[in-house]
C-alpha cells in the first residue's frame, strides 16, 4: 500500500537547515501533500531561494508569514493551515526557527536573553500552542495506531548545546551563553509536552543537527546543511511511541540531557 501524504509545516523555511529541509522534502520519495514553509518575511530578499523554489512546486509548497516572536503572526498562520488542511489536521511540525548571540554570561545582555529566550523558548510554545488543534485533528484523523510523524508530532530542532552534561567539556569552546540556556529550555519544553499531551498520541521529540556550516554555524561546521537534514529527515521519519520526549542527534543516537 502506498504512503499516505502527510502535512507538514517548517519554521525558518527561508534559509539554512530550513530552506534544505523543503527542498529534501518536496524532492524525497516520502509523500508530501502541503508543505507549509514559514518566514518573517516571505516577500523580502532573504526568502528569494524559498519562493524560487516555491514556484517550482506550486502544487505542495505553501510559503506563509510567521515570526516566532509574534503572537498575532503565529496565530494568523494557523488560520491559514487550517483553511487548507481542514479536518485532516497536521501531521508534522518542525520548530527550526531559532537565533544564535554568542558571549559569555559576562558578555551576556539582558536584551541577549529575553530576545533569545522570545524566539528559541517562548515562540515555540506558542507555536505548539496554536497547532495543537491540528495536530490533534491529524491524529484522529490518521486512524493509525502509536505515534509517528505521519500521524502527529513536533520535532523541534535543538542542540548538544543545550544539554547540562556537556557543559565541561564543549564551554570554553562555544561561551554562547544565552543560547545553551535557550536550548535547554526548549528540551523542557519538549518534555513537558510529551508528557501533558502523550494522550492525544502527539508524538514530541529534538533532534540536534550537528554542527553544520550555515549562516548560524558559520564555515567551521562539521558537516554541510544537506548532510544534516538527510540525516534528520530520516530520523523524523523513523520515530515512533518510543523516541516521545527523546533528545536525539541527526544521526539518531539518543543524547544526554
């Protein structure tokens, strides 16, 4: 039996891991029915690869406005899926969206934190927030049994970065300070989800990429973002009841919290 297309929505689609992540997925062998790929700014010059490749897949590719930061922009945005998903819901979320400031806690602002917090933390629990009731369409409407990402769940894209194990012995050589914390509050975040919602069989997971050379990893990246996302995509589509709340890297290996 073929696969069923699934729904998917991605923030920060316009660039980096995010722009990747559409372009592996509308050109992969897993059947996408929407992909809703989600910006600050779709009209502007920085999503240009986006709409070029938007163009070139009319027919999946739905390139909508939303900023993490922004209540109202996040909730005009699941209007929009819903008027084209319907009672068929969401099958997948993937919270890419994310910023980087790098200093040490002595170099850390108040600014640093908030706005890093805004967008890393509190923009994805809004998002989850104003979803849910699509991911929670999309799960009943699967009529399959378990968790998966063709049924429902919420990837969001983290970092080794944020785990509180690591601290030791990867500090001195990336003091983003206000990033790790950020990072380590999505985990929770991640948790706490899967824990409140394991009833609505809304499957939640991280997965840290790598380190990879993007405009936010910069060019002495481990890997390149094709790399990454390849490695991702096949781990989102392997997850199951059993990787709900897990912290996983690209590669699938489980990572200390």
């Amino acid at each position: 039996m073929a696969a069923r297309a699934v729904s998917v929505l991605i923030t920060g689609a316009n660039r980096g891991l995010g722009l990747e992540m559409v372009k592996q997925m509308v050109e992969g062998s897993r059947p996408v029915g929407k992909l809703f790929a989600c910006c600050r700014e779709p009209a502007g010059p920085r999503a240009e690869a986006l709409q070029t490749l938007a163009k070139k897949h009319p027919d999946v590719i739905v390139v909508v406005r939303l900023d993490a930061t922004d209540l109202c922009s996040i909730q005009l945005c699941a209007k929009q899926v819903g008027s084209v998903v319907g009672t068929g819901g969401l099958n997948l979320l993937i919270n890419n969206a994310g910023m980087l400031v790098k200093g040490t806690l002595q170099e850390t602002t108040t600014e640093d934190m908030q706005n890093t917090f805004n967008t890393n933390v509190v923009g994805p629990m809004n998002i989850i927030k104003e979803f849910l009731p699509h991911l929670r369409a999309a799960a009943k409407a699967s009529g399959m049994p378990g968790m998966s990402s063709s049924k429902a769940a919420v990837v969001s894209i983290s970092s080794f970065l944020g785990s509180l194990e690591v601290v030791k012995q990867s500090y001195a050589a990336f003091r983003a300070v206000s990033y790790r914390i950020s990072k380590a509050g999505l985990n929770m975040l991640t948790l706490c989800a899967a824990e409140e919602l394991k009833t609505d069989e809304i499957l939640f997971s991280v997965i840290h990429p790598g380190w990879v050379r993007t405009d936010m990893g910069g060019d002495k990246g481990e890997i390149d973002a094709p790399d990454s996302v390849k490695g991702m995509l096949s781990v989102m589509a392997s997850l199951t009841e059993k990787q709900n709340g897990a912290f996983l890297n690209y590669q699938g290996s489980t990572l200390p919290w």
